[in-house]
C-alpha cells in the first residue's frame, strides 16, 4: 500500500506549530511557518535550542527576531528542502505506480511511466518540468477504462496527493529562488537565468544586455537611520527597478546593496536609457519614513551597463558590468557608465 507516513507527519506538526505561534504571537507568514515547522520536528537542534531560549527567556518574537530565525536556520536549507520533495516525489511516485500496475494488470505500461518518470525526476529541474512529469503521471491514471470501484478510488486519492505534492514543490523552489528580503530573484536564480538567456541570445541571434546598480554610500544610510530602514530601503528599490522592467526582463538582488537586471532582446543603447531612467529616478525622488513622522532624505545609484558578446564566458560579461560600475563609483557616483 503506498505509504501515508509523511502526509500524516507534515499535518501533525502544522497542528503543533500553529497554535505555539499563535501564543507566542508570531506572525503566520511561510517564513515564520517554515522556522517552527523546523522547530517541532525536532530536525534542526541549532534552532530548537534558540528558540527553546528565548522561550524561556520569555522574550517577544519580534520581527527582527524571526528574520534572524529564518535567515539563520531556515534560508540555507531551502536548496536542501527542494532535494528532498524531489526524493519524495520518486518515492511517491514508486509505490503509486506499483500499486496501479497490480490493480489494472498493466504492469508493463506503467513500468515504462515509471522508469521515464524516476528518471526525469533525478535531474535538476524546474517547478515547469516536474508540473509536466506529474500532469503525465495524472493523465495516465485517469486514460485507463473499465476499473472497479476500488480503483477509481484509489486514482482520485493519489491524484489529489500528486497534486498537493506539486504544489509544496513549486513553492519551496520558488522559496529557494528567491531573496528573502526583497522578494525579487537571489544570486542562484540570477545565475541560472542568465545562462539561459545567454544560450537563447546566441540561438536567436538577439541582443542581451546586463545593468549592475548600487546604492550608492548605503552603509552610511545605514548607520544614519538604522538597519531596519535600511532594510525597508532595500526593499523600495527592489520594486522601484521591478517597476521600471517589463516582460523576460529579470531583476536579481546581487548581494548587500547591489542589483543586477538582465535585459534579453535589448540592445546596449536601450539598456542605456532604461538605466538612465531609473537613475533619475532616484535622484528625484525624496524618500521618509512609512509613517510620514521623519524625512530621510535622498538615495542614488550607480549603474554598470554591459552588453553580451556570443561565446564569451558568462563570468566575463557579469565582470565588465561590474567594471562599469566601478568607474561610475569612481567617477562620483549617481551616474551610468557603459562598458565600452
């Protein structure tokens, strides 16, 4: 019989852990979720013996405390999770594939499912390609004719349990992919999807352009008005360059105050004018606390702007716009430098 074992453990723990957050008045939020999962389940002793901690402590779970839980704990795992729901898609997919060969007497057929399916799934894939594989695995469940009453059951059941199973998948990669503070694209993600648009760009022969943006003297913000404006900060720049972009175009935080879009079918001088677009807006702009109580002045960023040349590597293209952005820093800040 295909094992219920970790649908059963996954929802004990969530009746566990929401009512321990529910007391101790944390925010019900995927991150804040993924943390005291970690925590009931035991699996994680580092974060057990600091929450146990504050707990005793009887100290508040501030937002800055859960950020710090979840950067600290939970974050580096989220590559780890994805491995595992990929481990418990195959093995999933093992005993639901087994049993239906037995039932319909199809054992061949679904072997044949099975072996492409386990083996598609060993690789690296996307939340795309894994919906593929399960939609496959659906689709032939549901295509076979004249079953008992057990099997139609039995399909319904492992259906619902695939698609649940997909969509835990599709979110943790998502989780992984993604900055934890800002919500748009990580370091990995960027990476990824440059290597990507740079195959597409030499395949269709189509310009790719990259701009590398820093905030310029941000630490000295920082230590003005605090790492929690400077944090809110961030995050209002994030969606800024969000704003200003459009389509295939990916905006990536590269690390600490430091952005990278990637501008596919865009010509060096496009990606000039974009840049110089959102430079200015920054220059204009007057930024002040959420609650409208203090002003906090001006920030300005310094862009790179760099231009893919078929074939060379993709550690050279990322290095000339960010020798863009160098001598745009060098050459006073708040200004667009091409690499020429």
């Amino acid at each position: 019989m295909m094992d219920h074992q970790l649908i059963e453990r996954t929802q004990g723990f969530l009746r566990i852990a929401l009512p321990m957050m529910a007391k101790n008045r944390v925010p019900i939020t995927p991150r804040n979720y993924a943390v005291w999962y970690q925590y009931v389940s035991g699996d994680n002793a580092a974060l057990r013996e600091t929450v146990d901690a504050i707990l005793k402590a009887s100290e508040p779970f501030t937002e800055e405390i859960n950020d710090m839980l979840y950067r600290k704990y939970c974050l580096e795992t989220n590559e780890g999770a994805v491995k595992k729901l990929r481990e418990d898609l195959k093995k999933m997919l093992t005993a639901v594939l087994g049993e239906l060969a037995l039932m319909t007497g199809k054992a061949e057929k679904y072997n044949v499912v099975l072996n492409d399916s386990v083996e598609k799934l060993s690789e690296d894939l996307s939340a795309d390609t894994i919906r593929r594989i399960l939609d496959e695995i659906i689709g032939e469940t549901r295509a076979i004719k004249g079953h008992n009453l057990e099997i139609q059951r039995k399909l319904q059941e492992t259906t619902a349990e695939l698609e649940n199973m997909q969509r835990e998948f599709e979110r943790t990669k998502l989780e992984a992919s993604m900055d934890y503070l800002t919500g748009v694209a990580n370091r990995k993600a960027f990476n990824e999807t440059l290597a990507q648009l740079a195959r597409d760009a030499v395949s269709e022969d189509k310009p790719l352009s990259l701009l590398m943006l820093d905030i310029d003297c941000f630490k000295a913000f920082n230590d003005a008005h605090g790492h929690l404006v400077g944090d809110e900060v961030l995050k209002f720049v994030a969606k800024i360059i969000k704003d200003h972009v459009r389509g295939r175009d990916c905006i990536a935080r590269y690390g600490g105050e430091e952005f990278v879009v990637l501008l596919p079918f865009t010509p060096l001088g496009g990606a000039k004018i974009l840049a110089e677009n959102i430079r200015l807006y920054f220059e204009q702009a007057r930024l002040q606390t959420a609650d409208k109580a203090k002003a906090l002045g001006r920030i300005t960023l310094s862009i790179g702007v760099a231009g893919y040349r078929p074939g060379e590597a993709l550690v050279d293209f990322v290095a000339r716009a960010d020798k863009a952005l160098y001598q745009a820093k060098s050459a006073g800040r708040n200004r667009v430098v091409l690499d020429t």
